[in-house]
C-alpha cells in the first residue's frame, strides 16, 4: 500500500497527516507541546490511538522508544558513522530491521534480512516536507510512518546528538 505523508507547514507543534492511495486520512502524527521529552502521538482516522513516541533523554545517539496500544514495542536508534548514507536500526519486538538512506537523505529503504518491507521517498522540491512511503506488508504500516517521522525529526534537529 502506498502513504503520502506531508508535514503540516503553519502550525505551533510539528503536526503530520497520512494519506493512503485513496486520498483519504489513514493517520495523523501530532507533537506534544508541554513534554519533559520530545513526544509524538499517531492516532488513526478516528482520531484512536496507536502508537506514541517518546525520545530517550539522555542519550548519545537519537534514541526514539514506540509504545503501541496493543501493548509490542519498538525501539529506533541512529548508527553513528556512516559513510556516504544514513542507517538507523529498529527492534520491533525482538524482530531487527535496518533502514538505510541514500547520501542525500531522500531514499529510505527498510529490510529485514536483507529483503525489503518498505521505501520511502522524500519529495525535492515542496513546502512542506513530503514523504511517499510503499509498505509491502500492511501490519508493517503504523511501525514505518511513525518511523519515518523519526528519521524527519532526527534529520531537521540540528542538537541531535545532546539530550532534550
């Protein structure tokens, strides 16, 4: 299934809308503005919870923890020192999967063991930024657009290597 996730452009918090293939709101991802940690919050068309995303206060490397309502985690780390591309590791529920983004921080594509569940697109040239996002596997979907917004968080905060 494919998302088109745009980021909204006048807003006082960081507010992301997902649409599917439809043109229809599948999610939206909105930042907490009153938050000890840096904090997101993705709900589905009927405004349900679905997962929560919280950033590790203290840490060396962006470290992003997912929480979802039916109670599985995840947990998305940055690699430090990568040449000529962006990698971040994802464990969700023991599962690894590795994303890997091209020199320019425009391609993302995410595997698990070596075999892709997912790529993302960013869009060149836009207001906002947007996102084209192809999952293969549809119980993938909440864990990569949520991640997505992750790597946009990661790459736009300038102070990612210090705490909140």
């Amino acid at each position: 299934m494919r998302y088109i996730l745009r980021q909204k452009i006048f807003s006082l918090r960081d507010v992301f809308r997902i649409k599917d293939e439809n043109d229809e709101l599948a999610f939206e991802i909105v930042s907490k503005i009153l938050a000890l940690r840096r904090t997101f919050v993705m709900r589905d068309h009927n405004e349900n919870e679905v997962v929560t995303i919280k950033r590790k206060i203290f840490a060396i490397r962006p470290t992003f923890y997912l929480s979802f309502v039916d109670g599985t985690h995840a947990l998305l780390k940055k690699k430090f020192f990568t040449w000529f591309s962006s990698k971040y590791y994802l464990n969700f529920n023991g599962q690894d999967i590795v994303i890997i983004g091209d020199f320019l921080d425009h391609e993302y594509d995410f595997l698990i063991d070596d075999q892709a569940i997912a790529s993302v697109s960013k869009k060149w040239f836009s207001w906002t930024d947007t996102y084209g996002v192809d999952v293969a596997e549809q119980q993938f979907a909440p864990l990569i657009l949520a991640s997505v917004v992750i790597i946009d968080e990661v790459q736009h905060n300038k102070d990612n290597v210090s705490s909140d």
